[in-house]
C-alpha cells in the first residue's frame, strides 16, 4: 500500500514537474517586454544595492515587467515602452525581496524616473554598524514623478530629513514611521501642497514644528507623535481645512491651544495627550462638530470643564480628558453625547456631584472618574454599573460614596467607594471588637453573596474581600 501511494505521488511530482517545464518552454518563446536597456539595468543595480551584491537580476528576472515579475516591483507602460512605477523593498510577502545588512541607496535609483512609489519596510535594522540616511541629492530628478516616500520601521535610518525633499512637488504621501530618524523637521515641507498624508511619527524629531501648512488644503492626515517636538503649536495648522487625522501626541509641546482649531471642521480625531499644553480648553474646540475622538489627556492645561458647550460635539465617541487639572463640575451636556463610548475624567480636580443622567448614554462602555474630588452620593443604577464592571472607576473620591440600600444586594458595589451610611474610621475608633464584628459581618455577607462561586472573575472584588479578611486577622492578632 504504501509503496503504491509512494510511486502514484512519484508519477505525480514528475507529471507536474513536465507540466510545467512545457509551461517555461511557451513563456520563453514568447516576446520579453519591451523595456529600456537603460531602464532595466538601473533596476538591477538600484535593487542590488537593497539587497546585497550577490543578487543578480538579469540572470533571475531577465523580464522585470513581464513574465518575471520581482515582489515588490510594479511597471507601467509609457509610449510603448515599461517603466518601473512602484518599488516596495522589505519583507511585506514570504517571497519579498529582504534587504542585506550593509543597504546601500544607489544613485541609480533616480534614474527610475517614471517611479510613483518607493517604500521601504523594516530593511535598514542595524543602527550601529550600518547607519543609513535619506539622501540629500537627486530628489529633483523624482520630483515629476514621485506621488509617495514611505519608510516604515527602519530603526537603522538616522539623520535628518533633507530639505531637498521639498521638490517633490507632486508627493502625496511622506509617511517615515518608526525609524531613527533625527534633527528638525525641514520647513520645506511645506512646498508639497499636494499631501494627503504626512506621518512622521515614532522617530527623534526635535525643535518646532515649523509654521509652513498654509498651503496644504488638501492633508488629510497629520501625525508628528511620538518625537520630542517643543514649542507652541503653528497656527497655520489651521489651514488643514480638510484634515481628518491630527495626531501630536507623546510630544514635549506646549503654549496654549490655537483658536485656530475652529477651522478643523472636518477633523475626526485629535490627539494631543501627552505634551505640555496649558492655558485651559479653547472655545474653538465646540466648533469641531465632526469630532469623533478627542483625546487631551497628560496635559497641564487646567481651567475649568464647564467652558465648552459639550453638546455641540455630537459625533464624539472617545473623550479622553484624564489628568489635566480640570477644574468644576461635571457638565450634564456631556450626556447628550449619544455616541459616546468612552468618558475619561480621572485624575483631574473636579468637584460637585455626578450627574446620574451620564447613565442615559446608550453606548457608553467605560466611565473612569477616579482622583478627583466629587462628592456626595453615587446615583447610578446597579443595572448600569453591572454592565459597565471593571471598566468604570470612581475610586480616590474621598468624599464620594454610594448608597447601600441599593447596591449592597448586588457585586456591583463600586470599587474603593466607600457607602454612605456609616462614616468608618478605623484609626478614630476606641472599639476594636466592635469594628471587628462589623468587618467580619461583611466579610461573611461578600463570601455568602458571592458564593465562593468560580464565575467570580471580579479581580477587584477579590482583593476586596481579601483585604478584608486581612483587616479581620490583623485585628484578631492584636
Ligand atoms: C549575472 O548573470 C549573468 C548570466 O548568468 C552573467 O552574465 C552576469 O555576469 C552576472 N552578473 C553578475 C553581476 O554576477
Ligand atoms: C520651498 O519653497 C521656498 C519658497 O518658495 C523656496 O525658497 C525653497 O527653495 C523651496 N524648497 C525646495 C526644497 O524646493
Ligand atoms: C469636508 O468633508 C466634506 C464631506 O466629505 C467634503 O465635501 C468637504 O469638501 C470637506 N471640506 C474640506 C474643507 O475639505
Ligand atoms: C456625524 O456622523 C454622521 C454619521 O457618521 C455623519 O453623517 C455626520 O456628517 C457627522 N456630523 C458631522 C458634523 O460631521
Ligand atoms: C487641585 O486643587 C487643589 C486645591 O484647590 C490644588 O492644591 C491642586 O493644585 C489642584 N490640582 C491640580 C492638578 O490643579
Ligand atoms: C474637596 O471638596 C471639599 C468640599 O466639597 C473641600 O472641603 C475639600 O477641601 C476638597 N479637597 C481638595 C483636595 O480639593
Ligand atoms: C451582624 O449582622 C447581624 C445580622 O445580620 C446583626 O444582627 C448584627 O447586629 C451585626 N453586627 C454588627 C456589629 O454589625
């Protein structure tokens, strides 16, 4: 039997190994795609010096344009003649071409000059030993051309982006993301009126960001997080009428927010946790009614809450406004954001008492409210803080408390709140048995309520309940 199986899988690989030896015997006779000689040797060299001298394209791709096609490469006719168009260098697919350790740009490369996209992922790795950086010459002879410079996750690209890249008047896209890369941003970037896209995201870029957008009504996406810009924000960002993307987060920016801001009507997201932005929130902001994520947390922006008319912002859906010295009372207009998923407050200082009406919004699924000063009594229903669980937090709200009466009955007693009824002061107190008996009574009524059951996943009940098993014992020692 299995030798039988053995020799059919034999005549098999052999039928098929014919089969296609009868497919290469056609291919060879048909016509290679006309290409200039020129042309096709600046290819070969440009990718050898990504992927190492040992590579020999005229002997593995004689026909790049045609009936060997090279991963990664794309060709497009021009008067009858193939041009190579797209040049995607990196390990995208199994069978891309991968880059050697020692990459080399080849000035070849601009002789490609009907190129329209050139990308290179993960291919320059290794920052001590082969440093790379983006030429500074020959950009002009692309400048035509060139519709889209991506380079994607390059920790071994260093340098500064050259200011020759301005030329590239017709670029679309410049997306160099999580690379090494260094120095200010060049205010020549401000010359590529066509962008709908410029990332430069998750590299070392410092200094300002330089005042050049005036011209870009046509960027769709801005994002310059994760660098170490400083300074006050341009007010040409203003001018980025269309934009829908504005992402500076995880910068060392500061001033205050621009008026400007009004004019981003189109906008969908902005991000600008992480910086140094003071001087309260901008009125501007409730003119931004496309707004669906808006998130400026980890800023020293103080001011009170209550400024902006919140229901103008009826498309948010993400309000992420955590630790930024907020001041007043929780604005009931934040619940006539119907959309809103996401509410986050903690760690600011806001007074007053929560409006329960929050409860009311339909796809809300994370609350967190802890590290401010709130007071009185917690008004949501158990249904509701059943369904939000672990995702809403209201702890380190010394004067906060909910209502027992309501949610001893369930697990849905909100994590460090404490209830309203009794004011427990364990250090004040003269009776230890006393508390002693109150705690173990508790303790008792958590583990009879919960059961010991194993669908208890509730991490915060158990340290919960374990803490107070601890507070028993340690009163029992002494
Ligand atoms: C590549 O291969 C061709 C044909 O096999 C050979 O003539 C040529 O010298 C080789 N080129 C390099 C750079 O090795
Ligand atoms: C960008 O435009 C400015 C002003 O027109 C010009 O001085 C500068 O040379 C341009 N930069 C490049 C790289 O073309
Ligand atoms: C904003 O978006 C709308 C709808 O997509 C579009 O028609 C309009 O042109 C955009 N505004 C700008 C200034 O780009
Ligand atoms: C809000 O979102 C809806 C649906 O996504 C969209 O049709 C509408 O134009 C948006 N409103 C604004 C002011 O952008
Ligand atoms: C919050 O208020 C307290 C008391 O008014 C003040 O000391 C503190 O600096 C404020 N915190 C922030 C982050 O504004
Ligand atoms: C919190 O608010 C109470 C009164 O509402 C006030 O007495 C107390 O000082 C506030 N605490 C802080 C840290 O601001
Ligand atoms: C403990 O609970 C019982 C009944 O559940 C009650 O009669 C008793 O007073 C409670 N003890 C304390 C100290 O709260």
């Amino acid at each position: 039997m299995r030798s039988m199986k053995a020799i059919s899988h034999a005549t098999f690989v052999i039928l098929l190994l014919s089969l296609s030896a009868r497919c290469y015997a056609q291919e060879d006779q048909l016509d290679i795609a006309p290409m200039e000689q020129a042309e096709r040797k600046a290819l070969y060299l440009t990718i050898q010096g990504f992927v190492g001298d040992s590579w020999n394209g005229s002997d593995l791709y004689p026909d790049p344009c045609g009936w060997t096609p090279i991963q990664g490469v794309s060709c497009d006719l021009f008067n009858g003649f193939w041009y190579v168009t797209v040049l995607n260098i990196g390990p995208i697919h199994d069978n891309s071409l991968s880059c050697a350790q020692n990459v080399e740009l080849r000035p070849q490369l601009f002789e490609l000059r009907h190129l329209k996209s050139l990308s290179f992922f993960n291919c320059f790795q290794s920052q001590d030993r082969f440093p790379a950086t983006i030429p500074t010459g020959n950009w002009e002879k692309l400048a035509g051309s060139l519709e889209s410079l991506e380079f994607r996750s390059n920790p071994g690209l260093i340098g500064n982006i050259p200011s020759s890249v301005g030329v590239l008047k017709n670029l679309q896209s410049l997306v160099l993301l999580e690379n090494g890369v260094t120095g200010e941003i060049p205010p020549d970037i401000g010359n590529l009126t066509k962008l709908k896209k410029l990332v430069l995201s998750g590299n070392y870029f410092i200094g300002r960001i330089p005042d050049v957008f005036g011209g870009m009504n046509e960027l769709l996406i801005f994002d310059l997080s994760r660098n170490s810009l400083s300074g006050k924000l341009p007010l040409s960002l203003g001018s980025l009428t269309s934009a829908l993307k504005l992402d500076v987060s995880h910068n060392h920016l500061d001033g205050n927010l621009p008026n400007e801001f009004a004019n981003l009507k189109n906008l969908t997201l902005m991000d600008l946790r992480n910086n140094r932005f003071s001087g309260g929130l901008t009125l501007s902001f409730q003119e931004m009614n496309s707004l669906e994520e808006m998130v400026l947390s980890n800023n020293p922006l103080g001011g009170d809450i209550r400024i902006l008319k919140w229901e103008n912002l009826k498309n948010l859906t993400i309000l992420e406004l955590s630790n930024m010295g907020l001041a007043g009372e929780i604005p009931e207009s934040i619940s006539e954001l119907k959309r809103l998923r996401f509410l986050g407050l903690s760690d600011n200082n806001l007074t007053g008492n929560l409006p329960s009406k929050l409860e009311t919004l339909p796809c809300l699924n994370a609350l967190y409210l802890s590290g401010n000063n709130l007071t009185g009594e917690l008004k949501f229903s158990e249904g509701f803080l059943g369904k939000m669980g672990r995702r809403f937090g209201a702890w380190n709200n010394p004067n906060l408390c909910y209502q027992v009466g309501v949610m001893m009955s369930t697990n849905h007693v909100p994590y460090g709140v404490k209830p309203c009824h009794k004011e427990v002061n364990l250090l004040a107190s003269n009776s230890k048995t006393e508390l002693l008996n109150q705690d173990m009574n508790e303790t008792s009524y958590f583990i009879a309520s919960m059961g010991f059951s194993s669908s208890a996943t509730n991490a915060f009940w158990w340290t919960f309940v374990e803490e107070i098993l601890m507070m028993g014992l340690f009163l029992i020692l002494i």
